[in-house]
C-alpha cells in the first residue's frame, strides 16, 4: 500500500475546508464537531408479507413512521441521540445491545410506547434525565407489549408501565439511581429474568383503578 504524504498543497486545501465548515457555523449558528460526522449503516424494515427494503433514515423514528402495521425495524449499531415514539404494532430490534444505543440527552422520555403488541429489544436506553415523566421505556395505555433484553443506565423510571394490559418485561438489565420497573394501574404484567443495581427500587408496583 503507498502511503500519503501530505505537502504544501495538501495542507492548504486541508486549512481552506476547516475554514469552509467555521463560515457555516458563524452563518448559520449550527456547528457541528468533526466527529459527529458519522455513515449511517441503513436500516432494514421487513413488512408482514416477508418484503423488505433498506433505507439509510436520519432517526429511527423515521424508520418507525415509514414503517407498516406488523413490521419488523432493525436497527443497526450507532448512537441515535432522539425520543421514539411506537405508536403502530411493530417490533423494534437493536442489532447488538452493548453498541445500539438510543439516548435521550437528559431530556425526557427515550421509548414511548402508546399502541398494541409492540416489542423492544436489543438497545442501550439511556439518559431520560430526573423527574416523574421522564422514562427510559414507558408503556403507556398499551397492551400486550414486550421489553426484553434491553440495558437501561441513568433514567429516572427505567422501565415503566403505565395502563397495560397482558405485558411483559423480561431479561433486562438496569444500573443507575433511579427506579428500575414501575407497574402503575397495570393487570396482568410479568417482570422475569431482570437485573437491578444500585437503584432507589428493584420493582415497584401501584394499583390504581384502570379506565
């Protein structure tokens, strides 16, 4: 293999494109650091007929808007700095657990689940941020969900359920200091296999009447 080297030239042209990207920042008040110019890999969507295409999204979420009822969404790895909303039936599949990372920037709620039969797993949840409406997966009026195998650090609520019906939360793993799972006015919902460390609960239950 040549190696390159770099003269006179090169650094000049170098020099001119560090410049170039500074009169955007100062025109358009957005910066971004070079190393937040990342390739997406594209992400796979597999409908329920078995037919599949891949398109490389700004978000998962556009992936999931795009995405049909009883799809299947994978998501390859990479850190996806944004607040999902699943609000059609579909199973959202990180690649690899340790490397697909969805982070919510201290900001609120990461994963909001709000309709019937969606499953989650594969992802790193992190950073939801600290107070009462700020989840790092919360099911909210939905039934017969599944969460598993996911790794929730530094939310207030790990994982909540709020509402739900016939739901299942299985084979986590939760470190931080908030809560780790919360069952509120939830029926019928199975916590198994999970692990909980230095958290303020391991399971936390509240039974209100359900509307």
């Amino acid at each position: 293999m040549k190696a390159t080297k770099f003269n006179s030239k090169n650094i000049f042209v170098l020099t001119l494109g560090l410049l170039f990207l500074s009169s955007i920042c100062l025109q358009t008040d957005v910066c971004y650091s070079l190393s937040s110019f990342t390739i997406r890999t594209p992400i796979l969507i597999v409908n329920p007929k078995g037919e599949y295409f891949q398109e490389v999204f700004v978000s998962i979420q556009q992936a999931i808007n795009e995405a049909e009822n009883g799809s299947t969404v994978y998501v390859p790895p990479g850190i996806y700095y944004e607040h999902v909303v699943i609000n059609k039936t579909i199973s959202l599949v990180g690649e690899n657990v340790s490397t697909t990372i969805i982070d919510g920037g201290n900001a609120g709620t990461v994963v909001r689940i709000v309709a019937d039969n969606v499953s989650i797993r594969g992802f790193t949840v992190q950073n939801s941020g600290w107070g009462w409406y700020r989840n790092g997966i919360y099911v909210y009026r939905a039934d017969n969900c599944e969460i598993r195998n996911n790794f929730l650090f530094h939310n207030c609520h790990n994982i909540r359920l709020n509402c739900s019906r016939n739901s299942r939360v299985l084979d986590n793993a939760i470190e931080g200091t908030g809560y780790g799972i919360r069952l509120i006015s939830s029926v019928n919902c199975t916590a198994i296999g999970n692990s909980v460390s230095v958290l303020v609960a391991f399971i936390y239950k509240m039974q209100q009447v359900v509307l």
